[in-house]
DNA sequence: TATTGTTATACTCTATAACTATA
DNA sequence: TATAGTTATAGAGTATAACAATA
C-alpha cells in the first residue's frame, strides 16, 4: 500500500492533477486549439482572434465592431487589433455607420470572404476528425455537458 | 427563411462559431480556468504554473524538476522559472541529486505544504460546484470524451 | 454622462535557442 | 554526444485604464 486511501465520504488532501477536471480541460482545450492553429495560424498567417473575426463577419454580415466582440467572446481591444490587422491585408473594410457615427461597420472584401472559403471547409474536416469517434449520444452530451459547465463557471466566478 | 440550409449530406460554407467544438471548448476552458485561477492566483498569489508545481509535489513527493514538468504538462522553463518563485516565497527546497548531479530534487518546505493544504480543498470544491448539476453518466461521459479528444487532438497535431 | 472604438502600458505566456554542468 | 536545468530574447495575449469622438 503506497497510498492513503481517503475514507468514504472524506474530502481528500490532495488532488491528483490527472483526475482534477479543470486541469484536464485547460490541457485539452490547449491541444485542440493547436491542432486548429495549424490551419489558420501556420497556413493562413491568421491570429486566433483574426479568424474568429473572419468567422464573425463570414455568419454574421456586415456587423459593427462591439457585434463582433460579442459573437466572438474576445474584448474590445483585441477586436481593435484584430480588425486593424485584417484590415492593412485587406480582408475587410472599415466604413462608419451612417445611423451611428461612433460605430465601424465591418464587411469582407472579396480577398477576406476568398480566405475564409478556404479556411472554413478544412476547419470544419478538422472539427469532424477530432469528433468521428465518438457517438451520436456522446456528442450529444458532449454538447450538453459544456453549456451545463460553462452557466456554472460564469456563476461560479460572480461568486467570487 | 434567412438563411440558406445546405443540403443534406453537403458542407456548409460558413461555420457557426457558437456551434463549432474547438471554439466552445476553448471559451469553456477559459471560463473554468478564471474561476479557478480566482482561488489560487487572487486569493494566494500564484500562477497557474506555480500552482501545478505545487499540487505535483503534494501528489508525488520529492521529484526532480523534469517529472514535474510532465506531471503537470508544463515544459522546462515554464518549470524553471514557476520553482525559482516558490523557492523565493519559501515554498519549497531545490536539493542535488546525488545521484545524478544534474538533477535538481524538489521538496515541499512546511509553509509549501500548508499553502497547498489550504488551496487543495477549496480547488475541490469548486471542481464539485461545477460538476454538481451533471449526472454521474454524464461524468463518466465527460471522462472518457476528454480522452477520446485529447488523443485525437495529438493525433491531428502529428499529422499537421 | 454614457458608449464606441483606439491607444498606451505593463504583465504574463509561449517558443526558440543558446548556454552550463554534468553524464 | 546527450541530458537537466538556467537564462535570454522576442512574440503574442491579456488587463487596466486613459483617451477621442459621438451620442
């Protein structure tokens, strides 16, 4: 016997980083943003916060830039530099909001929507190797399971 | 209808980020990483690298510098850099191994254990609070799909 | 006064690699 | 030659806040 088995019931005094949940899913969320990586970033020269940018614009249409935060889960500053960037390679365009002079509104050029064609389709064969293995149900409470654990987290946090 | 549905069985040309995996596992991971890191980084004042040294010494005991960067996942400097700060804070001891000299034999200091017997409870019950509305078939299921996709993950990243 | 977006600053992380001391 | 660990450096990401223009 090597290890203090904890009694039923007993809160143990160590955690063993290999079963704690948090940790797990900070490593898998690591890999799996990597493995995108590869498309976007070393194939495409494209920032993380770029491509969803592009992805944003690609779903959402000609949108201002607080839309695209939004949408994208990134704060205002890396939209900022994501759109400056896309922007100078001439992915998209910056025209003010007639309605609104404050907003930017945001749309692809021909060259930003071409990018995306690209991207998208190999994005998506990506998503679908990392999740052939699993069943339909798996995916099902996959899906499930990260918006249970996402609502929980966000609480978790207001509580402080 | 405002928007086109693609036909059974074609790709679509766009991609939804809120329905694309690897983005929501990655706002997931962040969110779940914050509320931890509140505990560990807001409340005691250690990175997220300082805390995973410090949970792999209570888990292992005294090892060198190199098990603990692959008990953790960290790489070398990563653990380099993380053990300087707790020697500096008292919270652990860099020994030679005589053995093999090269080596650098870490040990937990008394104040290091009582941190860590601090941080350790509240770590759990934060991992509870999050898993608490999940079924234990859904636990299970969480498990084995973060193994399925950690292994499929490393696998895309090999091929590029 | 509040909001959209930009800019500045500082800090953390990451990646690469050069370096040391040992083996 | 290879390995354990340190140090240097540059790039990317994140956080806070100050700021300009507009509402």
């Amino acid at each position: 016997m090597t290890k203090a088995v904890p009694k039923r019931g007993a809160a143990p005094r160590t955690l063993e980083l290999q079963r704690f949940m948090p940790y797990r899913l900070a490593v898998l969320a690591e890999e799996v943003s990597r493995s995108l990586a590869q498309l976007y970033a070393d194939r495409f020269d494209l920032t993380r916060q770029e491509w969803r940018v592009l992805a944003g614009l690609a779903d959402m249409g000609e949108i201002p830039a607080t839309d695209v935060a939004e949408y994208a889960t990134l704060d205002k500053m890396s939209v900022s530099r994501a759109v400056a960037s896309l922007e100078e390679k001439g992915h998209l365009t910056r025209e003010e909001d007639p309605g609104d002079r404050r907003n930017k509104i945001l749309r692809m050029t021909p060259s930003g929507a071409a990018l995306y064609a690209k991207i998208a389709p190999l994005a998506l064969a990506r998503e679908e190797y990392l999740l052939e293995p699993l069943s339909p149900a798996d995916r099902a409470a996959f899906e499930r399971i990260m918006s249970t654990l996402l609502a929980r987290a966000r609480n978790l946090q207001r509580r402080g």
